[in-house]
C-alpha cells in the first residue's frame, strides 16, 4: 500500500512544483497546531457565518438582481453540498466511482411522497423511514455490484440511476410522468422567532426555514463522517481507495467496508431527497435527472475528492456559479462547462484537497476507476515534494 505515513510535510513547496501556484499549505500547517480550544472556536464561527448566509446584504452581492437568495441557497447550494458529502463517503473516502447516485436522492424524495400522502404519516416518521429506505437501496445495489471495480462499477451504478427514475416515469403505483403532489411540508412552530426571523415557520414565501433544515442536516452529517473518518472504518476506507488488492491481502474485509460506504452515501443522499420534496411539495421524475448525479460527482472531484471541506466549497461553487450567471442565458452553462475544465486541468488535485490525498493523486494511486493515474503520470517529481 502507498499510505501516506506520518512525516514531515514540506509546508512552503508546492506539489506541482511551481513557484507561483496557490497553496492552503500555510493553512493546514496552522490548523494542525492549534490547540483544541481554538478549532472549537473556528467551528462555532463557521456555525455562526453559515446562520448569517441568508442575510440580504450577502445576497446583493451573491445572487443576481432580483434572485431570491435564501431560495437559492435552500434549493440548490445546501442540497448540493449534502449530496456532495455523502458521495464524498462513495468516491473520496472508499475510491468507488458512482455514477448513479441520484437514484438514493429519488428515493429519499418518493418515500416520504408516498408515505406521507397516501399513509398519514408525519415528515418526521417519513424522514427516519426514507433514510432507511434509502440506505437499503445502497444495500440492494451494491450486494451484487461491489465486487466489480472502476469504470464496470460506474457503468453499473449509472444504470441503477436510470432505473429508479425510469421506473417511477412508468409506475401508476407514483403517478407516473405527473408524479406526486400535496406533499406536506415539515411541522411550524410559527411562535419561535429570533432577530425577525422564524426559523421553524415552513412556509410557501419564505425559504430561510428549509435552509436551517438543511444546515442541521449538513452539520450532522459532518459530525457523522468525521467519526467515521478516524476511526477503523475510515482508515479501511482510505486502504481500500488506494489498493484494493493489498488492503485485501493484509486482512481488511474490503466487501464489507465497500458495502458500507454504499449504505452510508445512501443515507445521507436520502435525507436530502426528504428536504426538496417538502420544500416543492410535489416531485416528478423528471427532477432526478443524470444531470444531478454528474453535478454532484463534479463538485466531489472539483472541490478535492476525500476532503470534505474542499468537497462542500466545490459543492458551493457547482451549485452557486450557474445561478450567479444566470443573467448570461445559455452562455452561462457553457462558461460554466469551460470554468469546470480549466479548473480541472491546471488545478488537477481539486481546489482543497487533503495532503494525503494530494500525495496519493501524484503517485497515481487516486482510486475512483484509476482516474487519477494521468495525474500521477505527470507529476512524478510531485509525490517527493508532497511527502517531504
């Protein structure tokens, strides 16, 4: 295995060995020496700041004239970024390329469609019951696939996704193409209300609610990975993303782990299924397009594949860019595709990728399918400077 070991980390060089290139090196160097108190403090800032967002004066600035701020940040930004944390569990933690994951988001979204339409049931007992649902689909899928490796995985996964929304396109049992209406939003305490705000009050106007939803969402799932991350399924995770056969042979149950992952990014993918159907109050297949899951892989990949903070920032520039433009038309998605390849090509590794991610795309070693090997082909020289 090429794990990155503990050791001295050149902190002023940069991996791609020019002189001129950006570097969150400085950074992560002041973060790993921080005392405990003070990374305390940083979160409750983040907290804080992230509460903030939805406040005009950052939205003259964010969204175009006339945009709806807070509705961009519940319906696209906040749902994009919990997407791109459970993927990240997928292709940045375990190395397994998902194409399909959208599927996990339709089902969050049907089963509380259904349950709590034609059953009753409240948005809290749907909510458990849809990351449960969705958690099994990762379960049904990954079974049979997870023994297949890289591009024959994403094939499959690809496929999956088209069939949960084929199927719902062709059901009667969820209303087919019209798909289903009168979804009840999530219980208001209309009383509860902070600086003019009210947070909890879920309504048709005001789109604050769903994104504080989604933040509590976004901060438990965090919590959640990062656990996992340190501990002996995160580090499994990590042996199996950089050889799968190696991991295997020193005794890791690499199937098990895999599966895992699967059910996980699932779960969380499920949960954000749950928030944009009470938020539309009606879905339709149509909204479970390929497009989601490339979105989403995109901003994995963009962002810095197995490091969830570069993971949730490109999640905010894949969901924010497209909408801060939108005054250019149909230009503004080919400026978009454009930004994403020139990003891609001078900025390979991400925009914050980890260290020990860094070092594994410069050896080649960069799982998902081995899409990392060109990188590493190129950047030979870089794996020194990286583990120095």
């Amino acid at each position: 295995m090429n794990m990155m070991k503990k050791s001295p980390v050149n902190l002023t060089k940069k991996a791609g060995g020019g002189s001129g290139r950006f570097s969150l090196d400085p950074l992560r160097a002041w973060w790993a020496a921080a005392p405990r108190a003070q990374r305390w403090g940083v979160y409750l800032l983040l907290v804080v700041a992230a509460v903030l967002l939805p406040h005009e004066a950052i939205g003259s600035f964010m969204a175009p004239s006339g945009a709806d701020w807070p509705a961009m940040l519940a319906d696209k930004i906040a749902i994009y970024i919990l997407l791109a944390i459970g993927l990240n569990v997928v292709v940045g933690m375990a190395g397994l390329l998902d194409l399909g994951y959208v599927a996990f988001y339709a089902v969050g979204g049907y089963t509380i469609a259904i349950f709590s339409t034609r059953y009753g049931w409240n948005f809290w007992e749907t909510l458990v019951l849809a990351i449960v649902f969705a958690g099994i689909s990762g379960l049904i899928l990954g079974a049979p696939t997870l023994r297949l490796r890289g591009d024959y995985l994403a094939i499959v996964t690809l496929g999956f996704g088209e069939i949960i929304k084929r199927t719902a396109n062709n059901s009667d049992f969820v209303n087919g193409p019209r798909g289903v209406q009168g979804i009840p939003r999530p219980p208001s305490l209309s009383e509860f209300e902070i600086f003019g705000v009210q947070p909890l009050k879920y309504g048709f106007l005001d789109s604050r609610p769903y994104y504080y939803l989604l933040l509590v969402f976004i901060i438990l799932a965090i919590i959640f990975v990062k656990r996992l991350e340190n501990s002996r399924v995160g580090r499994a995770w990590t042996s199996i993303r950089e050889d799968e056969d190696a991991a295997e042979l020193m005794g890791v149950p690499t199937f098990r782990f895999k599966l895992a992952a699967f059910v996980i990014g699932a779960a969380i993918g499920g949960s954000g299924g749950v928030v944009f159907a009470t938020k539309q109050t009606s879905i339709i297949p149509n909204n479970f397009e390929f497009l989601v899951s490339a979105l989403v892989l995109a901003a994995v990949v963009l962002g810095g594949s197995g490091h969830l903070p570069g993971v949730m920032l490109g999640a905010f520039v894949v969901a924010w860019l497209p909408e801060r433009f939108r005054f250019l038309d149909d230009y503004r998605m080919l400026l978009f595709g454009a930004a994403l390849v020139l990003m891609m090509a001078f900025r390979p590794e991400g925009l914050w990728p980890s260290r020990q991610r860094k070092a594994e795309l410069a050896e080649g070693g960069g799982g998902m399918g081995h899409m990392g090997a060109e990188i590493g082909e190129e950047q030979d020289d870089a794996a020194g400077e990286v583990r120095k």
